[in-house]
C-alpha cells in the first residue's frame, strides 16, 4: 500500500467569541509577564547601580569618619567616643562591603533585594548623622574651641550628601533617606541652638529643598537609562532566542522528512510481503475449515457437558455468540447482544475497570491471551465470581482486533474456598496467640510463627513430637499426662501452667486445647493455644511496686510510710520502745526546679534520696511523702540527744553542693520530729506533730531541726496571724525604712548608707526584720518587700542629692526571691528611670550562697547590672563559701567582712589575720572593703592600719530614721536650714 498525498491545507476560519476572549486572555497574560519580567530586570539594574556607588561612597565614608576624628580630636569631646564611634562606623563600613560583594550575583529583583541594599546604605548614614548629636553639644555649637571641627563635619556631610545624588540616583527614597539620616540631625540641632533666626531655618528649608529638586531630577534621568538598557537587553535576548526557536524548528523539519520517506518505503515492503502471505494461507485456510468444522461440533458438545460457556465477539458489528449462559448465569442468550455494553451493566463497578485493562493489555498485544476475574450479577440478585478467558484470533491488516472468542465460567463456589482458606491461614500466622495442631495421638502437625516466638522452638524441631517427647518439658510430663487425660474424656482443657523456653528461661503460659472431630464425630486433630503471661505478671507486679513505692527515687511511697509507721508504733508499745518520726523538707528546692527545669529536679530529688540513705538509717523506714518532702521512722531510737546528732548530720549532708550537668546546686534541709509516746500515741497525730515542727524549722531559715513542743500549735496560728497582717502591710504602707552610714576612712566622711527595713505594726510597734523577714520568705513576700524598699531608698537618694548634700551611695540587700524571678536588671531599670537616681549612687548587697544556687546565670546578670553602673557588694563575706576560684569570677565591687571577724578583732590573732587576709586579697582583686560591726575606736585603729576601706557599725550610727540620717549629713556638711527640696 503506498502513502496518498497529503491533504490540502484548509483556509483559517474566523475565530469564534470564546476564541476570541481566550486570545485576548493570553495576550493579558503575556503582557502582565512581560511587565513583570522587565520591572525585575530595572530592579537588578537599579541594586547593581547602588552596589557599585556603595563602592566609592565606601572609601569617601571611610576619608570623611577619618577627618571628622582628625577634626575632633583636639576638642572637649571624649576621645573614647571619638575612637568607639570611628571603630563603629568603619565597622559597618567593611561588613556592608563584604555583604554587597557577597550578594551582587543574588539579587533576585524583588522590592526586597533593592530594599535590603538600601537599608545597608542608610546604617552609615544614621551612624554619620548621630555624631552631629554626640560631638556637637546644644551648648558648644559655633563655639570658638569646636567651630572648625563644626565646619568641617557640615563640609563633609554637605560633600557626602551631593556625591550620593550620584551614587545613590537610580533609587529615589535611599538618597533622601540618605541625606535625612545625614543632615537631618545636625540641621535640627543648629535650628534649636538658633530658634531666634527664622532666616537660618528657611536657608537650611531651601537647602533641602534644592537637594530634594536636584535627587528628583537625576532619578528620572537614571531611572530612563536604566529602562532604555532593560529593554536594549531584554530585545538582544528576544532575537536571540528567535534564532535559536527558528534553527532548531529547521532541523526537526529535516528530521520529519527524513522519516516520512523511510516510513513509506518500509510499508511498501510490508505490502508486498502481505499479498505473497495471503496467497499462500488461502489453500490452507480452506483445508483448516474442513478440520474445524468437526472439531466445532465436538466442542459443542463438550461444552453442553460441562459449566463452561462459549462467547464470540464481533468487534467490528459489536454482536456476540455465546452458549450455556442461561445454565450458568440465569439470562437469555438473547439477552447478551452487545458484548461489551451489556457487560458494563451487570459488572460490579469495582470490577470494570479490571476487564477494561486485562481487554486494552490484549489488544496492545501486552498480554497473550485476555483473562479476567470479576463479579457479575446473577439474573437472581446474587453476585457471582466470573472467570473469563479468550485472545484475539482475527486482527486487521493494521493491527486492530476483529474477532475474538473465549469462554466464560462460574468460579464463586471455588473462589469462597479460597477465601476461607486464606483468612483461616492468615488468622493462624498472624493470631497474638501461639497456635498448634496436633493429630489423633498428640503430635505436632503445624505451629504458627507466634508459637515459635514464645517458646523458641522452630516448627521443624517439634513435627511429629509429642507434648512429652521434648526434653525441656520432662517437668511438666504429669501435667501433659493430666491434660491428655482431660482431652480424651472431655475433648477440652484449659489452664495456667509454667513452661520452659528452648534457652531454658522459665515463662508462664496458659494453655487452651480442644479437640476437631470429623462428621462422624470422631477426634481426627487437636487445636491449641498458648499465651505467654510474661508482661501480664510483670505489669501487675509493676502495678503493685507503684501502688506502694515512688516511682523517681524507689522509696516508700505515702502509702507504704503510713503501713511501716503503723507496724513500728505498733511494735514500739510492745517492747515498751521509743520511736520517732522525722518529717524531711529540702530548703531552696522549689526555685531550681523551676528554673532548671523538673529534669533536673528529678535527678537533683535521687541524689537528695541517696545521700540521705548514706547517712546509716534504715532505708526500709525512709520514704518520698510529697514533692520535696520524705519521711524517717526510727524504731527503738534513743533520746533527744541521740536523734539531734542523727538530724544534724542529715542536714550537713544536704549543705554540700550537688554537682548536676555542669551546675553546682545548693539544698539544704529542715526537719520536724515527733517522738512516740512522749508528744503523741497515735501514726496521725505524730505526723501532724511533725509537720509543725518542720514548718518551724523552716521559720527559723532552714537548714535546723525542731522537736514538736506543746506551743507550736498556738505558735502557728499567731504565725498565720503574723504573715495575714504582713499581707495588708504591703497594701497598708506599713513598712519603713532605716539607714545606717558607712564612713569613708580615706576622708573620714559618711559616703554611702545601707537600707534597712521595719516594720510599723499598728498594734506590737516598730518590728526589726528577724521578726517578719524569714516569714515573708516563706510566704512569697519579700519580693514585694525587697522591690519597696529598694524603691524609697532610691527615692531619698535623690533628694539627697538634689539638697546637695553629696553623691551619697544607698545599699540595698537583695533576697533570693527577688534572684529567682529573673526580672531584676528590668526592676532596677524601672525604679532608676522612676526616681530619676543615677545608677552609681545605687549599690544591691548580695550574699555568695544567692549566687551560687544558679552561678552562671546569676553571674550574668550581674554582669548586666554591672554594666548599667550600679555597684554590687558581696556581703557577710567570710562566712559562706569564700572561694577564691569563685571570687574571681564574681563580677562585684565592694567585699564587707562579716562582723564575726570584727567583734574580736582587737583579742583574737586568729581574727585579725584573717581580716587582714581578706583585705589584701580584696585590694589585689581590685575591689574595696567595707568592715562591718565596728563598735570601738580600737576596731578603727586597726583596720585603718589594714588599709580597710569604710567601715560600718554602732561606731559610727545606729540604724536610724530617714530625718534623723539627714541631720547627720547636714551636719557633715556644715547645713543649718533644710536647704532646697
């Protein structure tokens, strides 16, 4: 068969109205498209023009910062600001190069890019701009000693500003930023220098205003190049794509004509050998015809003999012939005319789409034959499972199915077997149970995969074994016997035994065995079932541990303590015994689990645990009660005595730090003990008892032991009446506070005081602070109280200083609440900025246990109040830690020698040595030193010999009120009147 001619080509009808609008749409989108793509490209333009006039603004920046330093360096102004803002501005400088350089070959031509250039421009520009505030004080400006340096920063920043209309004119807002960030801050400090000239303001208005004509003139000039080379560029690129499209459509052309011409000539070929092939086939066709006519009517009748029907398909009239149908699925044969219609509506839906493929795979010629497996609807109701078989046995000359036939069976009752025996399959491999069939005479048939997980048995070591023959199971041989026994007798058992895995490790299993009997009733197999009690057993003793035992240390729990209390008071009044009961609580635990987090906790709960069973006790008789809380029962203990050893060595114990993931933890421990018979006879009424003793204890600061006595109970309703009061205190102002001076020894002047605080109680007088203060740390308080008082100390600072009386530095002790709320470098700045007090005449008082409960980040900030200006004082110095390694790393200013070391410093070397030891090593650190409890002039002698810094004490004053404190400095500073508020 030879190729035709190729159809003429038709003539282009007119469009019609959708495709019309569709035209229009795509020309809409290519248009938007274009415009985007072009607004990308000005934008690159207009980031690679500032990049490269960041080039040379960078060294005219760098020229200028380096004469404006030349300029001011003979001035008043600071020489540390002059270098500090040089560093800073060159800074900026290099990295905004390095960046630029960095991020040329980036830019995607996003607003962003060219937002993110100009941002980097405008940082030296606002860092230029603020040296007109920083070096040009309102009280200096055209002053004789500065108006050079003056003239030249206005030279330069003038220069600067008209070199970026050039550098910076492809963007609009970055030069008038620029010139803003530049100008901006030295015109506004002239103009308010100079309110009276109305004329200087309006020359500096036209200055600004010609700068902004001249930026907006050359901007339009930049922005036309940049749009004139954006649309140069993208017309180069536009023809040389053009180019390319129409060379490369050139060579497919050849290539099509190439293989048209091959194409005809092999099917011209295929022609040839087709008409040769067809003569050749039509004498055996014919003879083939005879034959298959016989062989039709044998299969005729073959298949009237069986369940299988014949289909024929016409694919070119869509009729078919088929036979048996009406036995097999309950239709007519006329039913079936059209083959693949008819077939699409009695076909479950699921199912179609199979045929359709398994039909398209055949003709494809993917697949040698068709076959399908399908559900198809009985003429009944029912659906059926239907196989279908067939191929292709008449093709086109171009390969296209005339003709194909097959057959067509019921499979239904063979496909539920199969299902039937799939599920049974998959339910014996898969079950959670270990499952094994055994024959008539008890030997293994099968085992699943489950039975040899449990056992460890493989299926091939026990086949054809019996329950006994196995050498692991000899122990239960008598309980095999039994069972047999049952299963003959009942045909069931079930039960609980122990067995023994292959490795020899004991288990518990139960076991579950009933027998299968055939339809005579006769037993041909046995189907068992085991299950391994394994977790069961160990969950439910997990289950009773926890019931009585905490979980985080392994100790007693509440439940277990009562138990054990009860059987010890028990056996105390049998033998006519003495028992105690000591209530534990750990001091300072609740802010590290806080602020550390409660892992941390936990691990720090189990050390706490460890080291109080190292102490010798009995570990049955400790427990866990509550979060921080345990519990100890001493059976048969002696007196008073021989517990408050015990007790004290508890607590020392717990007074050494806990080292934890790099952090050295702080606890301490209080402790409240009952004792039977003395205070109480029964489990309840002592550990009431020992709950208010441990409550005192805590009272008392912690890290002490107390026995219950008869007055606790009324102590701990006037302590609740007490810390009530204390609550309306605060909202009552009922709080005041006192000073006592520190005296400079160098000029024998008060130069700074320490706050105290008291307490005006309406009904029991003025209350000195171990009254309250340990109460309103246990209750929460003293943050309240501490931000108060450090408050009005702030306050009269500054009226202090305001009277002129001198820059006289107040004190403040801090708490470890205040420290554990993490807020205090944002209180001091609050009630500096409140008060208006400058930071160095602020001094807050710490102890060495505060910053050891979180050092690191106690350190820090500290560090951040140091740098604010206020001075920090290490106080009671001596009596803590007191380790150099530490100090060191202590970021404080003053040491106070607690007065321990000053009561007897004139009677002991020992004291003496130390105080002096201190000193020195204060000096040598670069910090001062102030002596507390100085009462004599001796005490002053010596440690003006020492080289002390300042001391403080009766010596000097007493604690007083704020008027009487300000007579003492008036009369320091030889005041009569109250001089100015």
């Amino acid at each position: 068969m030879g190729l035709g001619k190729l159809p003429n080509k038709k003539p282009a009808r007119p469009a019609s109205g959708a495709e019309a609008k569709s035209l229009e749409e795509s020309v809409s989108t290519s248009s938007e498209l274009h415009t985007s793509k072009q607004q990308k490209a000005v934008i690159r333009a207009q980031c690679q023009h500032l990049t490269s006039g960041v080039k040379s603004m960078n060294v005219l920046e760098a020229l200028a910062v380096v004469a404006v330093l030349w300029a001011y360096w003979s001035t008043p102004v600071p020489r540390v600001w002059l270098v500090s803002w040089t560093v800073a501005v060159l800074g900026l400088v290099a990295v905004r190069l390095g960046w630029l350089l960095a991020s040329r070959a980036g830019y995607g031509g996003g607003p962003r890019d060219l937002w993110r250039v100009s941002l980097s421009i405008l940082t030296t520009a606002v860092c230029m701009g603020s040296a007109g505030f920083l070096f040009n004080p309102t009280d200096t400006i055209l002053s004789e000693s500065m108006l050079y340096a003056q003239l030249t920063m206005s030279s330069l920043g003038t220069g600067l500003s008209i070199l970026a209309l050039a550098a910076y004119s492809s963007h609009l807002p970055t030069v008038l930023l620029y010139q803003t960030c530049l100008l901006a801050p030295a015109c506004v400090q002239l103009v308010l220098t100079h309110d009276n000239e109305p004329a200087l303001a309006a020359m500096l208005v036209a200055t600004l205003g010609f700068l902004f004509i001249t930026a907006r003139r050359i901007n339009l000039t930049t922005h036309q190049a940049l749009d004139l080379q954006t649309s140069n560029t993208a017309l180069i690129d536009y023809l040389d794509r053009a180019r390319a499209n129409a060379e490369a459509l050139n060579e497919k052309l050849a290539e099509e004509i190439m293989e048209r011409k091959e194409a005809r000539r092999r099917l011209q070929e295929a022609n040839d050998r087709l008409e040769s092939m067809v003569s050749d086939r039509t004498h055996a066709l014919e003879q083939a015809n005879k034959e298959l006519s016989a062989t039709g009517e044998r299969l005729q009748l073959a298949l009237d003999a069986s369940n299988i029907g014949l289909w024929d398909w016409d694919l070119q009239t869509g009729t078919n012939y088929h036979t048996n149908f009406d036995r097999i699925l309950g239709y007519e044969s006329e039913y079936f005319r059209n083959f693949f219609g008819d077939l699409q509506q009695l076909v479950h839906p699921d199912d179609f789409p199979n045929i359709r493929r398994a039909m398209v795979a055949h003709f494809k010629g993917e697949t040698d034959r068709y076959h399908a497996l399908y559900r198809l609807r009985h003429a009944k109701g029912p659906w059926c499972w239907i196989e279908d078989e067939g191929r292709v046995v008449e093709w086109s000359d171009n390969g296209r199915a005339l003709r194909m036939i097959g057959t067509r069976r019921d499979i239904t009752a063979t496909r539920e077997a199969q299902e039937q025996q799939r599920l049974a399959a998959t339910v014996f491999e898969n079950a959670p149970e270990g499952i094994f069939i055994l024959d008539r005479h008890f030997r293994f048939l099968a085992v699943n995969a489950r039975f040899e997980q449990i056992t460890g048995f493989r299926e091939s070591e026990v086949l054809g074994l019996t329950m006994t023959d196995n050498p692991h199971m000899e122990r239960n041989r008598d309980v095999y016997r039994g069972i047999t026994l049952a299963l003959r007798r009942s045909g069931f058992w079930e039960g609980e035994i122990s067995e023994r895995r292959r490795n020899g490790e004991p288990f518990p299993e139960w076991l579950q065995i009933s027998s299968v009997l055939d339809e005579k009733q006769r037993v041909i197999r046995y189907v068992g079932m085991l299950s391994d009690l394994t977790s069961r057993k160990e969950t439910e003793e997990r289950v009773q541990f926890l019931s009585n035992y905490d979980r985080l240390t392994g100790l007693p729990n509440r439940t277990l303590f009562r138990e054990r209390l009860q059987r010890a008071l028990t056996l105390a009044r049998l033998n006519r015994e003495k028992a105690a009961l000591l209530m534990i609580d750990l001091d300072r635990f609740k802010p590290i689990n806080e602020s550390l987090g409660h892992e941390i906790g936990d691990r720090l709960l189990k050390q706490a645990a460890e080291r109080i069973c190292s102490c010798g006790v009995n570990d049955e008789n400790l427990a866990r009660v509550g979060g921080d809380e345990f519990t100890l029962v001493l059976e048969d203990c002696g007196g008073e005595a021989q517990i408050g050893v015990l007790c004290q060595k508890l607590i020392n114990m717990m007074k050494k730090p806990f080292l934890i993931d790099g952090h050295e933890l702080l606890l301490g421990a209080s402790i409240g003990i009952s004792v039977f018979p003395s205070t109480a006879q029964e489990a309840q009424a002592m550990i009431n008892q020992a709950e208010m003793a441990v409550h005192q204890a805590k009272r008392g600061g912690g890290n002490n032991f107390q026995f219950y006595r008869m007055g606790m109970q009324m102590a701990s309703v006037e302590q609740l009446a007490l810390e009530t009061s204390l609550r309306k205190a605060i909202f009552k102002n009922e709080f005041v506070v006192h000073y006592q001076p520190k005296m400079d020894l160098a000029s024998d002047t008060i130069s700074s005081v320490e706050a105290l605080v008291r307490w005006q109680h309406p009904t029991m007088g003025l209350l000195p602070p171990s009254e309250f203060i340990p109460l309103a740390e246990e209750s929460g308080l003293i943050s309240a109280i501490g931000e108060l008082v450090l408050e009005r100390s702030c306050r009269q600072a500054r009226q202090w200083h305001r009277r002129g009386l001198g820059d006289i530095r107040v004190s403040v002790n801090l708490s470890a609440h205040q420290f554990r709320k993490g807020n205090l470098a944002d209180v001091v700045d609050r009630i500096l900025h409140l008060t208006e007090l400058p930071a160095h005449l602020l001094e807050l008082e710490l102890t060495e246990s505060l910053i050891m409960e979180d050092m690191e980040q106690n350190i820090a900030l500290l560090e951040r109040l140091r740098e604010r200006g206020v001075g920090l004082s290490l106080d009671d110095f001596g009596t803590g830690y007191s380790s150099l390694n530490y100090l060191k790393r202590f970021p404080v200013d003053t040491l106070k020698i607690d007065r321990t070391f000053i009561t007897d410093l004139d009677h002991s070397p020992e004291d003496a040595a130390i105080t002096r030891a201190i000193i020195e090593m204060a000096h040598s650190l670069s910090m001062s030193v102030v002596a507390e409890g100085v009462e004599t002039d001796r005490h002053l002698d010596i440690l003006r010999d020492m080289g002390c810094d300042s001391i403080q004490g009766y010596l000097i004053s007493r604690p007083v009120a704020e008027d009487q404190l300000l007579t003492l400095l008036k009369h320091q500073h030889g005041q009569v009147g109250d001089g100015p508020a």
